[in-house]
C-alpha cells in the first residue's frame, strides 16, 4: 500500500494536468505589477466578423436596388417630343403637365401655318380643337395642351405586344375612335397618359390582323379625371 504522501503527490499532479487541459494556469503577479490583460477568445473575433457583415453586404444591396431601378419602363429623362417622333409608345413618359402650345410646335417642328383650328369640347369644358396633318391636339385656356390624339405613323409593333409592354389596362372598354368594317376595343393607362384604340376586323375569317387605330396622350393621371376631364366617358365619334 502506498503511503499517504505519496498519494498528495499524486492528487497534485493530477490537478496541475488539469489546469493545463482546461485553461490556463493562474497567473500570479509579483508585487508591484500589474495584472495582464486575459486572453481574448476566440468567440469575439468570431462576433466581430458578424457585426461587420451587414457593411460588408452595403454594396450588394446597392447594386440590387440599381438592378430593380433599371428594370422601370419608362427610364428618367425620355423626352416625349422623342417618343411622339418614333412611335416607341411603350417608353411614352406622360405629357408635360404645362405644355404649352409654342412648345409642342417648337417640339415637333410643327408649323403654326400647317394647323387648322375651332371652338369645341373636351367632356364638360370648352376646348379649342387644332388639326394638323398628323395629329389632333385640344387646347385649354387657348394655349394649355391637354390632350394630344395620333392616328397616323403609329408604329410597327403589333397592339397584342403593346399591350404586353404596357401592363394591366386601368380601363377596357368599347373604343371611342371608331373605323369603318372594324370593332373598336380602347385601353387606358391612364397612370402612363396613354390610351390606345385597337382596330379588329368584323369578318370571319378576319379580313386583316389587329392594329392601331389611335393612340390618345396625356398627363399621367389617374382614371376619374381621364374620364371627366379629358372626354374618357364621351361618345364615339364618326367612323373614319
């Protein structure tokens, strides 16, 4: 049998193990020093790297929102002048809420002497009526334009693929515009100032494919003042 020292020993070897396993041994100061810094763990570098993150994912956010934003239909600064002239209707930006009719013309490059005018109305108010070769605007105040109306030049894009542009109608109803030998069918954007007339054959089989018959702009609005301001409950008018 061992003897009784010789088991302390022991039992204080054992300990000194086990300190050296499961952490440091305890530091004992001399006198006059300072106490040292214990060691960081490694667990707080670990949350450092955590609480880093969100600043390290800034610019990804940042490139995904410049995603989303390029992904609008109408980008910022589409003049609408452009888009009369091509015809690119799904670009259309909306009509200058204070268009004024010197700067249509000068716009366009419409001469004044091309225009032929009269009095008429625009749903429950007066208007001044102004034809051009290309196109037909109504003006209030004699000189706002509110409404511009294209029936010529209309583009190439077929009304089913303009309309998949477009999006949901915000109306879809009977056309105003009417043609001879064809249905009319309008759909008004009226948050794109836009409205578009399309054209369908009566005959069966169709004598001819789907197209435009008008194209109606204006100030993005929205539905009630189309239809009480700018003539969107009027009725139709002569077929042409």
């Amino acid at each position: 049998m061992r003897s009784a020292p010789h088991l302390g020993f022991v039992l204080l070897v054992s300990l000194a193990a086990g300190c050296t396993t499961v952490g440091d041994p305890p530091v004992h100061p001399s006198p006059g020093s300072s106490t040292p810094s214990p060691a960081v763990p490694a667990t707080i570098a670990i949350d450092a790297q955590v609480s880093d993150a969100p600043i390290a994912s800034a610019p990804v956010d940042a490139s995904a929102a410049a995603d989303a934003s390029a992904g609008v239909p109408v980008p910022a600064g589409t003049s609408y002048a452009a888009v009369l002239r091509s015809a690119d209707w799904a670009a259309w930006p909306g009509l200058p809420a204070d268009l004024r009719e010197a700067d249509l013309l000068r716009d366009l490059g419409l001469g004044r002497a091309a225009t032929s005018r009269h009095d008429g109305r625009l749903s429950r108010r007066d208007a001044v009526i102004v034809e051009t070769p290309n196109l037909r605007y109504w003006l209030r105040d004699r000189t706002h334009v509110v409404l511009i109306e294209v029936t010529k030049h209309l583009g190439a894009t077929a009304p089913a693929a303009l309309r998949a542009q477009l999006g949901a109608a915000d109306r879809e109803g009977a056309g105003r515009f009417l043609q001879s030998g064809a249905t009319t069918t309008e759909y008004v954007y009226a948050r794109r100032g836009l409205a578009l007339t399309v054209a369908e054959s009566y005959d069966q089989p169709p004598s001819f494919a789907p197209r435009l018959a008008a194209i109606q702009l204006f100030a993005a609005t929205d539905l009630r003042t189309f239809a009480l301001d700018l003539g969107g409950n009027d009725r139709g008018g002569p077929s042409h």
